[in-house]
C-alpha cells in the first residue's frame, strides 16, 4: 500500500478538521519513549507521525497508523508499519 495518498494540503487545516471531525491527534512516532529526541525527529524527512484516536463513538481508542509526513509538500502516505 506504500504510496498510496492519504492527506495534502496546508498540515495544519487538515489537523484541524481532523480533531473536530474524528477526535484524533497528530503526533511524532515516538514521543513518550526514553531517549525521544523531538529535534531529531524534526529533522527527517519523511517524518514519521502516528494518529491517535481520541475519540470513537463505536469502537477503540489510542494508536491508529503511522504515516509519513513530508512538511515541504504538506503530503501524508501510508507506511508499512
């Protein structure tokens, strides 16, 4: 499913829409662990980001996918994780 187009646009519209829609969050994969280091993680490209769910109405919450993040194109892709 590599390669396949989940999000463009402006990241933070779509974050938006996003948290008011669905009540999920963006995060870098990652955070919380020993040994994260925001800035590093800042500095890839592609950065990894995880959705966490907030909110479900009928079903789970916590971690959704990871998707790779392009900041200069503000274009999201699946990944095999």
């Amino acid at each position: 499913m590599r390669g396949k187009r989940v999000l463009s646009g402006t990241h933070g519209e779509h974050a938006r829409h996003c948290s008011k829609a669905a009540g999920m969050r963006l995060q870098l994969k990652g955070v919380g662990t020993d040994g994260f280091d925001a800035r590093k993680a800042k500095q890839k490209e592609p950065r990894l980001v995880e959705v966490v769910l907030l909110k479900n109405r009928n079903g789970r919450t916590g971690d959704g996918p990871t998707l790779a993040y392009y900041p200069r194109f503000g274009f999201f892709e699946d990944t095999d994780e």
